[in-house]
C-alpha cells in the first residue's frame, strides 16, 4: 500500500484503504477502482493523499491507531453530547451533563489502550475521514495525539484521565459559535476571527459549573490557544501560568488542525507539521513537550515515497519505535532507473542515509491555517 497525492493517480489505480465519512459509514470502499470521476470528487472533498494499491508495497499494512471500535464509539459519544449542549445553549438552558462524563471516560479508557497496544509511534490519523462536522473528528483527533504525547511524558493513569477529557471537552465552546463561522470553508476575516477566538472562554464558562466535570479540564478548554511568550488568547498567559495540561493540548490541536484535510488548504505531512512545532519552540510551545510529541508521533507515515540523499527512491514501509525519522524504506529506483526488484533498508542501522525529500509534499502549495 502507497500513501500518494490524489492529484498524482491514475484512473483505473485500486483504493487500498476505505474512505469514511463522520459517522464512520464507508464512502469509497477498499479495493474500488477510481475513475477520473471519482478522483475529482476526492479532490473536492479536500482529500489530498490517499492509500493505493501498488504492487511492490502489497505486503505493506497501515494500521490504524485506534481501532474502528474506539473510533465510532468517540464520534457517537462525542456527537450526541456536543448537540445535546448545542441545544441546550440555543433553548437557554442549563447544560444537561449527566451521561458526559461517564461516557467520555469511557471513550478515553478505550482510547489509552489503544494507544498503550501500539509498538509503533503514532501514525497520521487524519486520511481517510471525510468530514460532514469537522469539530467531532477533530476532537477525537486532539484526543488521541494529547494522550499519545502524555503517555510518552509518563503521567500516571489518573493524570491521563484528567488529560484526556481535558482534551475532548476542549474545543466544546465552539458549539456556541454561528455554524456559518465556525464551518466557513474560506478564510475568516478579522471579525469572524474575533468571534471565534470567544470560544475558550465560553467553554470554560461551559464546564466550569457542571457538577461532574473537575475545574481543572474546564481550565484545559480555557488555555489550549495560550501560548508561552503571551501570544496567545483569550488572557495572553505567558509560561508559567499556562496548566501544564494546556500546554499538552495545544500542541496536539496545532499538529491535528494543520495536518488535516481542508477544502481550503493542503494538508501538512507530519515532517512540516514538526516543523512548524519546532519553530515555535520557546516562544509558543515548551520544548521538552515539542520533543516529546515527536517521539510519539511517525515523521514519516507508512507508505509515503521519500527520495534518499544518494538518489534512491524508497517508500516508508515500517516506523521505528525509537526514532520514528529513521525508518525502514524499500527501494525502488536508484537514480531514476526503477529497479527491477527491490530492497529494504533499515534507516536505523544506516545512519549515513538520510531522507532528504517527501514525494507527496510536492502536490500543491500549502496556505496558512485557519486557527
Ligand atoms: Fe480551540
């Protein structure tokens, strides 16, 4: 199986991965040929890589880090609460929270084992979903890298609780947002940028009063947009008034919201989204966290074709746990003549083979982000 650009197939190529929609119902089945037709409709829809058959990668699987159980269990949960608060907000009543908990902690006890099952560091997760609600998958999404990071920072069980509903319930002020805004496919003004900038606020306003819900994940909706030089919104907190937590979520929100498909934007490979963590280093992120996130998560996703720096061209065929920018690749060309059988080299045990170039990152100019 190859991780390629959707611009970049062949009519007639075979789909080795299904495509989901929010409630987990399959679009595109795997195996369906795709015709230009449908490739166009992919397009559209935002969804810029997708996984091919190919024959020279048949062996290969990409795994899923969380299983399709944990996953439509989340987006079930978390869509019948968010609309339940929804209403509740638009009929001006009190928040009605009285399976949220229970059922949250519940999706992050599947979540964490998931996740703790998994040998190798955490692959992308945002391919094959198309999204009818991008703020369901989204915050399962932040979930999933919040606690993949933690776990890596070594908090104890009950931390991670902590964390994990921290990390679904922290976009949940969205909900008060006018949909026209908060779903706009093309870039906001400053205005609507304002009005969404609210949504920390609100959501800590949200939770902060709810019975079963503790203070400190309502602090976790309240600071995930501050950042350690004071840039951030909505109190321009700087370092050491940020919840440690916060922090946490905030990174994972960033690498989620950047990697993933948007009609308006191509989405980043995890090796541009490190980066763009990388670079904030110090000034917006914490650096230990930012070290931490890129251990847990793959650089380099399954799949993918990468140019060596003696020329060759390889495809990532296995993460190492260890150090997930070195993995294993197969060669299939070696200075533009395609090779007629190939082999694999580990980039662990290679470490004077570096990886200098991502095919797929070629597809299409990136623009910058919504949030
Ligand atoms: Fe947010």
């Amino acid at each position: 199986m190859r991780l390629v650009a959707t611009k970049s197939v062949e009519p007639g190529t075979k789909l080795g991965k299904p495509i989901f929609n929010d409630n987990g119902q399959v679009l595109l089945f795997e195996g369906v040929e795709l015709t230009e037709r449908v490739l166009e409709r992919l397009l559209n829809l935002g969804i810029s890589f997708i996984y091919i058959y190919d024959e020279r990668t048949e062996d290969i699987v990409v795994e899923d880090v969380i299983t399709d159980e944990t996953r439509h269990k989340a987006i079930k949960f978390i869509k019948r609460e968010f609309q339940s608060i929804s209403n509740d907000l638009k009929l001006n009543m009190s928040i009605n929270c009285d399976y949220l908990s229970r059922n949250f902690s519940e999706v992050v006890k599947s979540i964490l084992s998931d996740i703790k099952q998994k040998e190798d560091a955490l692959a992308l997760l945002s391919d094959v979903y198309v999204y009818d609600n991008y703020i369901f998958t989204h915050s399962l999404n932040v979930t999933v890298y919040t606690l993949a990071l933690a776990v890596e920072v070594g908090f104890t069980e009950k931390q991670l609780m902590e964390i994990g509903l921290g990390a679904l319930l922290h976009d949940v002020g969205k909900m008060a947002i006018p949909s026209e805004i908060l779903n706009k496919p093309g870039r906001l003004t400053r205005e609507e940028f304002d009005v969404i900038k609210t949504h920390p606020k609100v959501g800590f306003d949200m939770l902060k009063n709810l019975p079963n819900i503790s203070l400190v994940t309502a602090h976790c909706a309240l600071q995930h947009h501050e950042r350690m030089d004071g840039t951030g919104y909505p109190q321009g907190l700087t370092n050491e008034s940020i919840h440690l937590y916060a922090k946490l979520i905030g990174i994972a929100d960033v690498f989620d919201a950047v990697t993933s498909h948007r009609v308006y934007r191509r989405p980043m490979l995890p090796h541009e989204a490190l980066e763009l963590l990388y670079s904030g280093v110090n000034t917006q992120f914490d650096k230990r966290l930012v070290e931490a996130f890129s251990r847990a998560v793959a650089v380099y996703p399954v799949g993918v074709t990468v140019t060596l720096n003696d020329e060759r061209e390889a495809i990532v065929i296995k993460q190492n746990k260890q150090l997930s920018s070195r993995p294993v690749v197969r060669v299939i060309s070696e200075k533009g003549k395609k090779l007629e059988s190939s082999y694999d080299i580990n980039l662990m045990q290679q470490i004077n083979i570096t990886i200098v170039e991502i095919e797929s990152t070629q597809a299409a100019p990136a623009s910058s982000k919504k949030e």
